[in-house]
C-alpha cells in the first residue's frame, strides 16, 4: 500500500477525521472513537508510526501519524454524510451503528446488521480517511467536538 502521509514539502495529502453523533451519551461516544480507530488503522497501515523509544531507551509503541479532529453532528445528518461519502471512491469509511453498540459478540452484530435495511441503519460514528481536499468538502463545515 503506497504511503500517502506526506509530500515532498511533507505536509499531509491524506486526512483522518471521527463523526460523533451528537446525541451519544459520553461513554458511547468514547467508545465509538476507539473503535473507529482500532478499525481504520487496521485497514491503513500508514496511519500509525513506527515505533519510538524515549531517552531511557524505553520503547513506545508507534501512534496515529495523523491528528485526527474529532466532529460531531446529528445521527440523523451521519446517516446523510455516510451516503455522500459512499459515493466518493478516494474514501475509506468506518462506521459504528446501534445495531453493533447493542451487541454482544460480532457475530450477533453481523447477523443483526445484515437483516437491517440500509434506511433503517443508526449511525453513533463515522471515521472518513482519504484526500484532504475530499474530507474538508464533506466535513468543513462540521463543529468539534466538545
């Protein structure tokens, strides 16, 4: 997979950025952020760094290479976006659903999920990765989340 972190003058050409729904409780809406990442950094090896080692000589192992700004917006506007973003082939999306926060294993969440219409699909989050010029025209106007 070709490295798509930086260009000659090393600034970044890809972006990374995690959707909350706005109206998750706090403790879903941290758990939907990790299990974005967790999912787009196994799809995306040049997301994460090489692993470091401080003065000791301890190791550390590597991290996101990428800031990640972390938006918010109404589930019903993440179901919207997840549709728009679908249409662009440059993206990689990661979603987190109702139906997969309710679950217990994966493989009720599968099973659940593939029996759920795509309009009937609750969005908590949504992690978008692929050129910056694409993830700023979809989520530009998106506030923080805070």
């Amino acid at each position: 997979m070709p490295d798509h972190r930086a260009s000659l003058s090393g600034v970044l050409t890809n972006k990374l950025v995690v959707i909350i729904a706005t109206e998750a409780p706090i403790g879903v809406a941290l758990n939907t952020a990790a299990l974005l990442g967790v999912g787009l950094g196994r799809h995306h090896d040049d997301t994460v760094g090489p692993d470091t080692a401080d003065a000791s000589g301890t190791p550390h192992t590597g991290m996101c290479a990428y800031p990640i700004p972390v938006l918010r917006a109404p589930a019903e506007q993440l179901h919207a976006l997840r549709a728009e973003a679908a249409t662009r082939p440059d993206l990689t999306i990661h979603d987190m659903t109702q139906v997969a926060q309710q679950a217990r294993t994966y493989e009720q969440m599968s099973t659940r999920l593939s029996g759920t219409k795509p309009e009937d699909i609750e969005y908590l989050g949504l992690a978008l990765y692929g050129p910056r010029p694409t993830i700023d025209s979809l989520t530009g106007a998106l506030p923080l989340y805070r």
